[in-house]
C-alpha cells in the first residue's frame, strides 16, 4: 500500500488511460499515462517532470464510462524518477486538482 493512503481525504479509482499535459507557464505539451485518480487528484507517468508547485492543464481521454475528454488545472505536489527498466516513461507525479 502506498505510504501517503493513510492521508488521502478521497479513495483513489485504478484505471489507465493516455493522458496530454501542458507546462500552464510554458505552454509545451507532453504526453503520458494517467494510473489512479480521485476526486482530489491523481498519479501519472511521462518522460517530462514539472517541479512541485507547478500548475499544469491535465487531458484525459479514455477512462471508463466517461466519453467526453476531461482536461483539469492541477498543481504538481511530488514527482519521482522511476528505474529505467519500469516502461516507457521516466517520472512518476503525484497532482492535485486546482
């Protein structure tokens, strides 16, 4: 289990779904994948990694039983390398919906 379960104020839905992010200062676009997300938050993986405190806009296409893409302004709360044989994407980060 994840150490940070016992803070959370909402449970988290496993799904998986591509997601496009977009660095709010910037204006640049990324691709990744969305893994877990709440009506607070979420987890995902991309090769880009904002600092912590960053806002970004989240794009989610495809999760189940939405048929409508969602994009979300979050701010980016943690992010972590993951090892290089875990797949395609280089960063973990954890965000929270503005």
């Amino acid at each position: 289990m994840n150490a940070f379960a016992h803070r959370r104020t909402s449970q988290r839905v496993q799904a998986e779904a591509p997601v496009i992010l977009e660095d709010f200062r910037t204006g640049f676009y990324y691709d990744g994948r969305l893994y877990n997300y709440s009506t607070d938050g979420g987890y995902f993986e991309s090769r880009y990694a904002p600092r912590p405190g960053r806002k970004i806009h989240i794009k989610v296409d495809g999760l189940p039983d939405v048929f409508t893409p969602h994009v979300y302004l979050a701010e980016v709360r943690w992010r972590k390398p993951l090892s290089e044989n875990s797949n395609s994407y280089t960063y973990g980060l954890g965000i929270k919906y503005c």
